[in-house]
C-alpha cells in the first residue's frame, strides 16, 4: 500500500481535503467523507484513504453529538440507527480489508455518482415515523456496510434522513451519532487487523484541524449564499471527481 510521505505537496493535498469536507460538513451538517475521501483517492491509495478519513470522521461527529444533544428531546432513533450501522460497519470493514485497491477505487467513484444523482432527484414525500423505525434497522446496516467497505454511505444514510420530517437539529445529532458510531467500528477492526498504524492515526488527527476550520466557514456560506447554487457546486465537483477517479489508472 501506497502511504503518504509527508511532503509539503502532500500535506497541501491533505489540508485542501479536508477543508472542502469540513466546509460541506458545516454546511449541510454532514457529507465531509464524501469529498474528502474522493479526493484523496485521486492522489493517494484509496484503501489508505478511508481509513485516515476514520480518525477526524469520528472527532469531528462526537463533537456535533455534544453540540446537538441538548436540542434534541429523544435519542431513542438515532441511537438505534447507529447501533445497525455500527454491526454493518463491522462486516463491510472486513471486506474492505480484503478487497484490493482499485475495488476501492470504484466503489468510492460508483457511490459518489450515487450520491450526485440522489442529491438531483430528492424525493419530497416523507415517511411516517413509524415506517422510519420499521426500516431503520435494515437501511442502518446496509448503509454501515457501504461505510465500513468504501467509507462513503451518504447516498443511503442522507436518503434515509431526508426522507424522514426532522428538524435541522435532530437531523445533524442523528447522522452525526451514525457517522462517529461507524467511525469508532472501523477504527477497532482495522486495528485489529492490523491494518491501521501509527502513521495512519498521526495523518488523522493532522487532518482535524483542515476539517474543523473548515466548518465554521460552510455554516457562514449556508447564511450568506443560495444553498441550491451551493449544492449545484458541490455537486459539479464530485462529478469531476468521479470521472478522474475512474480513469486513475489511465492518466
């Protein structure tokens, strides 16, 4: 596996990253691992890639967790979802682990053009809150194995939310408690696998801080700027992304 030497270029690739996932994540509440991961995968190993993305991934939501819970009046569904992701997350990390790295590659481009076009055709119709706990189980695994296999599961986890009436707080307290209750499941397997270092964990919390400074500033931008021009950006962006991520072997 292909690791990151610490070159000023890299570092400056590493920063852009996670900035531009700390500015979405602000903005919308979540979404960083779904331009940050791409983007390192165009210049990086995709397998190395997602694990770094673990470590400020899990920080950065225990941080929204704490900011969020108070405004929230139960936790009941957003810890229960978590729970299915966490057990999804755990079978998906093992496949992850023995996938090779262009499998990585496409499952990371193949997921962000599903997140575009789910981002393009939102559904307005809610579902109930019973139907919500009904399923909540099923689409919390399937969307913790996507995490734990290619660590982007926006396209199943936004979805899911989105499709549920919440308001802005209690959406943001329950993907935040989804997304770091994935985190900390593939951070404990690839250990145990042996398959996450030092250097990886150092890269990580190197990265906290591009995605925390990020954050502050997409939730200026969600104040000052048309949200919709905003997302057409975002995802004009992962487009391009896509298309140089599946072409990586060719250029």
């Amino acid at each position: 596996m292909q690791l990151i030497n610490l070159d000023p270029s890299s570092i400056l690739i590493l920063f852009l990253a996670f900035a531009l996932g700390g500015l979405v994540k602000g903005a919308t509440g979540a979404g960083s691992p779904v331009i940050a991961i791409p983007v390192l995968t165009i210049f990086f190993d995709a397998k190395l890639a997602v694990a770094v993305m673990a470590v400020p991934n899990l920080f950065s939501n225990m941080v929204q967790i704490k900011q969020f819970r108070q405004s929230v009046d139960s936790i009941q569904f957003s810890l229960r979802f978590a729970v299915f992701g966490s057990i999804g997350c755990f079978a998906g990390s093992t496949l992850f682990i023995l996938s090779s790295t262009r499998m990585i590659e496409l499952l990371v481009g193949g997921i962000t053009v599903l997140y575009v076009f789910f981002s393009l055709t939102k559904n307005p119709h809610k579902i109930s809150r019973q139907f919500a706990n009904r399923i909540a189980p099923i689409l919390g695994i399937i969307g913790g194995f996507v995490q734990g296999t290619c660590g982007v599961s926006a396209p199943v986890a936004l979805g899911y939310l989105n499709s549920i009436a919440m308001n802005r707080n209690e959406f943001i307290f329950t993907i935040s408690c989804f997304f770091g209750a994935m985190a900390g499941a593939q951070l404990v397997l690839l250990t145990l696998f042996s398959f996450f270092t030092w250097e990886l964990f150092f890269v990580g919390i190197l990265a906290l801080a591009p995605l925390t400074l990020g954050m502050p500033v997409g939730e200026r931008l969600t104040k000052n700027f048309s949200s919709k021009a905003f997302e057409k950006l975002i995802l004009t962006f992962l487009v391009v992304l896509s298309i140089q991520i599946f072409a990586k072997p060719y250029i």
